[in-house]
C-alpha cells in the first residue's frame, strides 16, 4: 500500500504545482531540496516527511490535506 499511496501523493503535488504554475525547479529551490528530488516525489518514488508536505502546502498556497490522496479511491 505504500507505494499506491506515495504515487497518489505525487499525482496530487504534480497537478497542484501545475495549477500554480510552478516548475519543479522553482518548487526545488523554494522548498531547499534538489529539483530530481521532486521528481521523485512526483513519481511516488519516495516517501517524504510530514515536515515537507506542510512546506509544499505553504509555497503552494493550499491545505496539506489537498495534497493528500483519497485511499477510497484505491
């Protein structure tokens, strides 16, 4: 289950961060990790801390819960 839930996640924090218009990079740089990182997440690839989703929460303007997955759907 981990890992449908660390894609999940990715899919939720790629379409947000497009819908904000943020590049990975900028998303990167403003986060203070590398861009591959991100990419990585996006992949569902790694599973980040609950330290970093509050940080993507905030450089993106929403709610922590926004980037969460909906584990109904699985």
């Amino acid at each position: 289950m981990g890992s449908i839930v660390c894609e999940a996640f990715g899919r939720n924090l790629r379409a947000i961060r497009k819908s904000k218009g943020f590049s990975q990079e900028r998303l990167a740089h403003d986060a203070g990790i590398d861009r591959s990182y991100v990419g990585k997440i996006e992949r569902g690839e790694v599973n980040i801390t609950l330290e970093k989703i509050y940080v993507f929460a905030e450089l993106l303007e929403c709610s922590p819960k926004d980037l969460m997955p909906d584990l109904n759907q699985h």
